[in-house]
C-alpha cells in the first residue's frame, strides 16, 4: 500500500469516524480563534472539564442504549433523583459522605432494574417507559427533597467534581504529576494501538501503512499532552478527570472485548438474526438499562457535587444533551454502530461549542438555534452515508 493509498484508506474506511475527528479539530480552531485564544486558556481548559464531566458520563451509557436500538428519556430525572437521596443522606441525615455516594448508586441500580424490567422482559417500547420515567422520578425526587434545595455538602464530597491531584511532584506554575499521568496515559494508547495493529496483520486485515501510524500516534500524543500542559498550568489534575477516563477506559473495552458488548452490537444491528443466534437479548435489554441507571447515578453524584447541593430542576434537559453526544460522535440512529469514544468527542463537540459561544457573548436562544442545527446535521450525515454505502454496494 502507498503512502496515498494509505492515507485514502485512513480517512474513507470509516467517515462516520474519522469525519467526527476533523469536525472536532476544526470547531475547535474555529472559536479559538473567535474567543482570541481563551478558549484554550488553562483556566478556561479546566472548566470545560468540570462543566461538562456529567454529560460526558451519562453519554458512555447513553451510547450502549443507542447502540442496542433503544433510547433513554429519564436520564436527566435520575440524576436529579440521585443527587437528592445523596443530599438526604449527606445533609439531612448526618451521614458520612461516602454513604451518600453508596445510596446514590443504589437508587440508579433500582432505577436502571425497574425500566430494564419493563422494556426487556414486559415488552414495552423504551422510548415509553424512559418518558414515563422521565415524569416519574421527577415527581419523587420532588417528593425526596420536599420541593426545596438542600446545601451544601461537606468538602469530601465536593472534591468528587471540584478537587484536584497535583503537586506530588513539584514544580514551579507547572504541575508535573499532570503531566506524567498524561505521558503514561499516551505511552497506554500506544501501546494498545500497536498490539491492535499486530492482530489485524495477524488475521489479515487491512491496516494504514506505518508513516501514518505513527503520524497518527505522534498527533494524538501531541494533542494529549498540549492539554495536559495546560491543566498543568491551571490547578492540576481534576479527580473528575481520572473518574471519567477510568469509565471511558472501562467501557470501551466492554463493547469491544466482551461477549455483552458484541452481543448488544447484534441486538442493535439485527435483532431477528441475534435471537437466532442464541443470543439472550431479554438478559442482555434489561443489563443495557441497570448500566445506564448506574452511570446516571454516577453523573448525579458528579452534578450535585459540582453545584454542591441538590435542586428539584437538576438534571433538565441533561438526555437531550447526552443523545445529541451520541449522534454527533456517530452512533446510528436505528441501532448496532457507534463508540464509546465517538460519543465522547460528540459529547466534546457540544461542550467546546457551548464554551466558546459563551465567551463571545452569544445569547442562550441562540446558542440552542445552533446546537440544534447541529445535531440535525449530524443525523443527516448519518442517513446520507448509510444510503452512500448501500449505493456502493
């Protein structure tokens, strides 16, 4: 293979993939240049991290949903149902804050067990029992906190969204454990990307040519650490931060090293075919929403730690944030493709938009004119290749 063939195969093997990545480069470059560099700023960096963290999380678990052909409308009640029992423990009760986490987590494994129930083994559509539970954990979680705000938490409890990892290792306005968690972060990646090369030569299958991997390393290596530099430069390593890459990390190897993740690709992908595989798609429908209630429960705990209380109104609007990460990053709109990471950068996509239209004073009504055209955009894209694909064929 040549260089240009290579770099053809790179960028036309997956375009779903591969496009989201340029967008992602671009839009980034396009309002750092509108923000006059802030949005790049160190502090600016960091806030992205903090403010965007929950939507990230509930967009691991929103992807799965998608990619098993189903879609979750309750998420944004669950984390404001979560974040309540967690502020009654905490605040009201007197417990510990680590009891709070637990009873967080416990109420999103209920909830995931009670909606999993009725769409994997009563037969409902998941778009109606996610609206009614949508409706109904809002109501409880009004219940929960008797229609008033309860705050604050204590300081452990808020390090969960607003702490941060650094000085370790010394030094001078620049945190070096930052970077040196980044640089084994990178030297992981790499490696895992050479043992997947390896496997696909092994087994035959077409890999970009050498020059372009490790252009591709090199770049991504790059971009990690250039940010790292500058959460370095700011306050450190955010404990959010290690959270959700220990979730990212997690995850993607579930849906693409385990029996689970393949076995939700081939429900999304054919569900008629996956039942005569063998496949127990009842099981695997009901595992699909107990994960997402977990992950929900987990961005719940994040929320009401950032904003260091729980409201009745949390959580609005917060699943259409995460599907709209989804379908950007790529996930299919009827089920069986998408990637943890795609959803991740989809996820990133919104938040750098968000931020940057932010800085420049853009008005709120506008902001969601925009993020609505964008998604719109994205689903179309979507269609346009499936259609592409099919005419290849």
């Amino acid at each position: 293979m040549t260089a240009v063939a290579g770099l053809q195969e790179l960028f036309t093997r997956n375009l779903r993939q591969s496009g989201i990545y340029i967008a992602f480069v671009a839009i980034v470059g396009l309002f750092a240049i509108l923000t006059n560099g802030m949005l790049l700023s160190p502090g600016n960096m960091t806030n992205i991290v903090l403010q965007y963290s929950y939507i990230l999380i509930l967009a691991i678990g929103m992807v799965i949903v998608i990619i098993g052909g189903h879609i979750d409308l309750s998420v944004g009640s669950v984390v404001a149902l979560t974040g309540a029992v967690s502020a009654v423990v905490v605040i009201r009760a007197g417990q510990p804050w680590w009891v709070g986490i637990l009873a967080a987590l416990a109420v999103g494994l209920l909830v995931g067990a009670w909606q999993g129930f009725w769409v994997a083994y009563v037969g409902i559509p998941a778009f109606i029992v996610t609206l009614a539970g949508m409706l109904l954990f809002r109501g409880l979680t009004l219940q929960v906190l008797n229609n008033v705000s309860l705050s604050p938490f204590p300081p452990e409890y808020q390090r969960v969204a607003g702490g941060f990892l650094n000085g370790f290792l010394g030094g001078q306005g620049i945190d070096v454990f930052t970077l040196v968690i980044a640089a084994i972060a990178v030297v992981g990646y790499a490696v895992s990307q050479l043992r997947s090369r390896r496997g696909r030569i092994k087994y035959r299958q077409t890999v970009e040519t050498m020059p372009l991997f490790v252009l591709r390393l090199v770049l991504v290596g790059a971009v990690v650490m250039a940010f790292a530099y500058q959460l370095a430069r700011s306050r450190g390593l955010p404990i959010v931060l290690i959270i959700l890459g220990v979730l990212v990390i997690a995850y993607t190897i579930v849906t693409t090293k385990t029996v689970f993740g393949r076995h939700v690709y081939a429900i999304g992908g054919n569900l008629s075919a996956a039942q005569l595989s063998g496949v127990k798609v009842k099981r695997i429908n009901f595992w699909i929403f107990v994960n997402m209630g977990f992950l929900a429960a987990v961005a719940g705990v994040v929320y009401s730690s950032r904003s260091n209380g729980a409201q009745p109104a949390a959580g609005n609007m917060f699943e259409l944030d995460a599907i709209a990460a989804c379908f950007i990053g790529g996930a299919s709109t009827t089920g069986g493709v998408g990637r943890v990471t795609g959803a991740m950068v989809g996820g990133l996509i919104m938040g750098v938009m968000s931020n940057g239209m932010q800085l420049m004073g853009v008005d709120q009504s506008v902001q969601q004119v925009i993020k609505g055209l964008v998604l719109l955009l994205a689903v179309a894209f979507d269609i346009f290749n499936k259609r592409r694909v099919g005419a290849s064929r």
